[in-house]
C-alpha cells in the first residue's frame, strides 16, 4: 500500500514538473471578428544559438476589402530576439483599378525568424522564450519551450 502511494505521488510529481508542452500553432481574432492572426512552427522547442522559422499568416474573415490598404504587423519577444520585427503587407481591394478579380487576396501570409538567446536567463520562470504577433486590436503569443543542455 505504502509503495503504490508513492508511485502515485511520483507519477503525479512528473506530471506536474514536465508541465504541458506549448502549442505549435496559435490563432487570434480581432473583437470585430474581421481579421484571423496564425503563428505556426514545425516545432517549438529550442536550444542555446538555435533559430525557428515562424510562419504568419494574417486572413481576412469578411472577404475581400472594398478599398486597398496597406498594414503592419509587430512583433516583441523574449529570451531571443526575431527578424524582421515588423511585416508590411497590402490588401488589393475590390474597388482598386490593379484588382484582376482572380485568385485569393484575403490571405497575406511570410515567415519570420526567432533566434534564441545565448543566455538562458532572459527566459520567463517556466523555461519558455515568446513571440508576440500584434495587428490592430490583438496579439497571438507563440511560446517556445527552451531547453538548458
């Protein structure tokens, strides 16, 4: 009895120190429900000099905009730093004398770079760096797990 307690309470310990595994892909809407922000990585787990490639993707929900604009997208992070911090694209509207009417441009999609930190420390108390997406009214935080040799 005695020694199926403490296979529980080490089997319970283990869960809790290896924590939950951060996802690969994270998604924001703005509140008017316009605009769909995805981050995606192949992995998200990192070691000391490593890099990640990130994949954002920004879509329209409402369809083709009427009118042509042209937008950014920044990004912050921690415990490592990304490139390019910031990514201009522009939306060919409906009612602009270039717009062919063919093919999809409610999607603007690039790929961005997190590269680690040499130094561990810049790392928030869970061993995770961040890459923080930031369009209009919101943000969708990719973590990534950091792992110390």
């Amino acid at each position: 009895m005695r020694r199926r307690r403490w296979l529980l309470a080490a089997a319970l310990l283990l869960l809790v120190a290896c924590g939950k595994e951060p996802d690969r892909i994270v998604s924001a809407e703005t509140e008017d429900g316009r605009w769909e922000l995805t981050l995606e990585a192949r992995r998200n787990v990192l070691r000391s000099g490593e890099n990640l490639a990130v994949r954002v993707t920004l879509r329209s929900l409402a369809g083709q905009p009427a009118a042509t604009f042209r937008d950014t997208i920044d990004f912050l992070c921690n415990a490592g730093t990304v490139s390019p911090n910031r990514l201009v694209f522009t939306f060919i509207g409906t009612q602009d004398t270039t717009y062919a009417g063919t093919g999809s441009t409610t999607t603007y999609s690039d790929w961005i770079t997190y590269s680690l930190s040499t130094s561990s420390s810049q790392a928030n108390e869970n061993r995770q760096g961040e890459i923080s997406a930031l369009y209009r009214d919101l943000e969708a935080v990719l973590k990534i797990r950091i792992v110390v040799p």
